[in-house]
C-alpha cells in the first residue's frame, strides 16, 4: 500500500484508506516483534525440520503468529472502511473474515503455532485495528502528505 500512496490515480478517500493501511501493516510487524522476541516462545516441536511442501521458518519463534495478527487485522480494517466511509464493499469484508478465521486455523493444522499463538495473533490483530483507528490519518492528511512527496520529488 506504501507504493500506491505517491500515484496520481486515485480519488482521496482511497489515499486515505492505503495510507491507514500502510500505517496499520507497519505498525502490525512492530507488534509481533516486538512480542516474539520478549516472550520467546518455540514453535510446536512436531514443526522441527522439513515439512513436504512447506517454506523454511524464517523466525523460530511462536507466539503470536504474525500471518494471524496481519490477516485479522486486514479483517478489522476491511471492516471499519466499509462502516466509516463505504471504500470497501461488504461481500469483501465477509472474504476477508472469512480468510482470517480459516488461516488461523490452517497454522493450527500444519503444525506451525500452537492454540494459544493464533487467539493471541487474533487479539493483538484487533488491538492494532483499535490502535489505528484512534490514530486514523484524516483524507487531509493523507492528502498533505502526498502534496509534500509529490513537491519534493517530481516525477
């Protein structure tokens, strides 16, 4: 969403929407490292070694799964857009709950977190959605922002 942000394309209720996005995928990351390398967790043991058609472990650390913090949050966020301002369209809002629930779970069944790290992952997830709406950057704002890229960096 960073990349979109500094575009000519789009109306500024979407600039808006990308640069709450953008703020909230940041702020997201800082979350989960920030409790990954305070709690330490270690992933499930049966998650050792090679798994057949599996990515490497980049983090060996568990607790809270950061694929269920970004996709809750993507939920929440999908969720409070379409209730402030309508940018997204309801049907997508249920796909993306939808999502989140299923890839929740999925990190359960394959073996990568325990019960616990992806309910935490849900709540930290809703906590950062909180986090961003009580510092929402207006569509002024985001409009400001852009005048000021777009000045010092004309295309």
């Amino acid at each position: 969403s960073g990349f979109f942000l500094f575009t000519n394309k789009f109306a500024p209720s979407v600039y808006e929407t990308l640069a709450n996005l953008f703020l909230g995928l940041l702020t997201d990351l800082a979350w989960v490292v920030i409790f990954k390398s305070g709690i330490r967790r270690s992933r499930p043991v049966y998650n050792k070694g090679k798994q057949l058609g599996s990515v490497h472990v980049v983090d060996q650390f568990s607790f809270p799964s950061g694929h269920t913090t970004r996709s809750v949050f993507i939920a929440a966020f999908a969720y409070h857009c379409h209730a402030s301002n309508g940018v997204i369209p309801s049907n997508i809002v249920l796909g993306f709950t939808i999502w989140a629930i299923l890839l929740g779970l999925s990190r359960i069944v394959l073996g990568r977190h325990f019960v616990g790290d992806v309910v935490a992952g849900w709540m930290v997830g809703l906590l950062n959605m909180y986090c961003v709406a009580c510092v929402w950057i207006s569509k002024d704002m985001a409009m400001e922002a852009k005048a000021f890229w777009d000045l010092h960096n004309p295309s």
